[in-house]
C-alpha cells in the first residue's frame, strides 16, 4: 500500500494490473518491492521534468496561445513615428527606426530585431530580440536603457534574467519558472501580425515583459479585413489591411497588419480617455551608397578634387593648347576592395 503516497490511485491501479494478472494466486514480496519502486520513479520524474519545464506547455488548461508563422515575413528598414494625441494638439515624441533581419545561432536561421526608441523621460533606448525562424518564439532579448543593461534568455518556461546597472559592474540574476512557455515583450507586434488571421479569431499570449517580472496573458483579436492606402515604391495603393485588438495588462490598442508582408503598419494605444498614442511605421528606407561626381563645366587652369574611397587625390585642370586627356576614375568601396 504504500504506492498510493506516490502517486494518485488511478495511475497506481493502472500499474497494478501491467503488473501483476488477475489471479488468486499470492504475490511474493519481491514483486510488490519492484511495484513501489517503479510508481515511485514514475512520480519523481514526473515532478523532476515539470521543475525544470521539460513537458509540453498545456495551452489547453491555461489559456490558447495559438502559433505564429514567419514565412510572409520579409528583412527591411523601416521609419518609425511616434506621437501623441490630445483633443487639441498633436505633438510627435519620437522618429527612429526598426531593422529587421537574419542570422544564424548555432547553425539556425533566426530573425534579429532591433528598435530605438526613447523613455518616459525622453532618453534613448536600444531593445533587441532573438526570434525563432517559423514560429517567432523568443531565444532572447537585450534592452540597453540609461539604467542598466536588462538581458532575457527564454528556455521553454523558464526564463533566465541578467540585469547590469549603468557605470558599475554589479550583476543581478534572476531565474523563474511559469506556468506556460512565455514570449518576451520586445518584437511581440511582429508575433501578432504573423498569426493566422480571419474574422473573429482570436486568443491570449503569455508574455514576460522584463527582469523577473510576473507572466501577464495578452488578449488579442481579429476584428476585420478592409482595403487602405499603403505606401509602395514611392506611390500609393490600396492593400487589404487587417485590423486587430489587443489587450496588455489592461491598456487597449489597436494594429493595422499589412495582409501581404504581414507588417505592423499603424498602431493606436490608448493612453486615457483624452490621449492616445499613434505609432506609425513608414516605407523601408533604402541602403545608399556615395561615389565621387565630376561636376558639369570646370573653368581652364582650376583644380579639381576627386575621391578614392578613402583617399583624397587633386588632378590640375588642362590649361587652353594643353591635351584634355583626364586619366578616368572608377569609385573605389570603402577599405581599397576591388
């Protein structure tokens, strides 16, 4: 009997009948022995597996937290504006951007994210966070903020955390273990605008926003689909935009998710009654690269100036009677490379 402080008595029974037949025979005490041991080793891996988060997060008892996918998902620079919203002004707060691209951790394609934004106090703030290819999952997060350098590191449902204070070198570790596999805070309108989108779907997602802060459940619904302006190779076109609410820790907001790139174009957080914030996200701003230009007409026996990459070179001009043969000048990259 003294399995049933093992284990619940469905699961004792089960064993007991795997066993051992139903016979009248007597059972000898070694059997009995193996029986305890064997639903006593089931129990303490059970238990052993759940501390250390090894068991399928059960969406179905917590909450759904249905699956992002990534494949729509393109690598780019785009600009970010952010303003405020009063009944009766409209001031801008902040203009950066967000980067975009991929990786490889480990042999793994990963998507990397970068944002600069600013604080409540109006100082620069860098995040960064690591994705999972497919399903977005978060590896891992960086804030860089005046404080401190706050580091995530997400291991199924336990989440490792670092915090570095500014100027100093104290370290502060922080290590929990929640009760679903959580996404980090930082990229989570890139997880929601990969999610499968149709009218009325919806569901909640386990997020830890930072440093061994609490699990918190964001709700999120799909209200509908309509066509908008979108800005496209300097033009403007009409795309089908979906539109979809989102509740965090009780602040309401709203995003515009572009249907064929499955970008967050817009989004409007309320703030109070009479303040929102508006955050939008501009076209992607394109990678330019400088060459020297010759200017159109030059005065005879003047000098010009012309740059090789990083070198600076002066040619003197051909006086009236002289060849006007110039030596031609290729642009050279950066560093001397051919």
């Amino acid at each position: 009997m003294g399995c049933n402080l093992c284990v619940p008595h469905p699961v004792y029974w089960l064993v007991a009948a795997v066993a051992v037949p139903n016979s009248s025979r007597a059972v000898e005490p070694a059997i009995v022995l193996i029986r305890a041991c064997f639903c006593l080793g089931i129990g303490l891996l059970a238990t052993g597996c759940s501390v250390v988060g090894w068991e399928l997060p059960n969406y179905g008892f917590y909450s759904f937290a249905p699956r992002a996918d990534a494949r729509q998902m393109q690598p780019g620079i785009v600009r970010e504006l952010v303003r405020r919203v009063t009944l009766s002004d409209t001031t801008v707060v902040h203009e950066g951007e967000l980067r975009l691209d991929t990786t490889r951790v480990n042999g793994e394609r990963v998507w990397v994210l970068s944002r600069r934004t600013i604080d409540a106090a109006g100082r620069q703030v860098l995040d960064s966070a690591w994705l999972e290819d497919r399903t977005l999952r978060t590896i891992s997060t960086v804030r860089y903020a005046p404080e401190g350098v706050t580091s995530q590191r997400f291991r199924r449902r336990s989440v490792d955390a670092e915090f570095v204070a500014a100027g100093t070198r104290r370290v502060r570790r922080h290590k929990l273990l929640y009760e679903a596999e959580p996404y980090g805070a930082i990229g989570i309108d890139l997880v929601v605008a990969a999610l499968p989108m149709r009218e009325g779907f919806g569901g909640k997602i386990p997020i830890v926003p930072g440093f061994g802060e609490p699990l918190y459940w964001m709700e999120f619904s799909v209200l509908d689909r309509r066509m908008e302006p979108v800005q496209r190779a300097g033009g403007i076109v009409f795309q089908p935009v979906w539109l979809v609410d989102i509740v965090s820790q009780g602040v309401k907001s709203r995003l515009w998710v572009d249907d064929a790139t499955r970008t967050v174009l817009r989004r409007d957080e309320a703030l109070s009654e009479t303040e929102r914030l508006l955050v939008s996200r501009g076209p992607e701003i394109p990678a330019v690269r400088l060459f020297p230009v010759e200017g159109l007409a030059v005065a005879a026996g003047t000098q010009r100036t012309i740059r090789r990459g990083q070198m600076m070179q002066v040619i003197p001009l051909p006086l009236p009677g002289e060849s006007a043969a110039v030596p031609p000048v290729r642009p050279t990259p950066p560093g001397g490379g051919q």
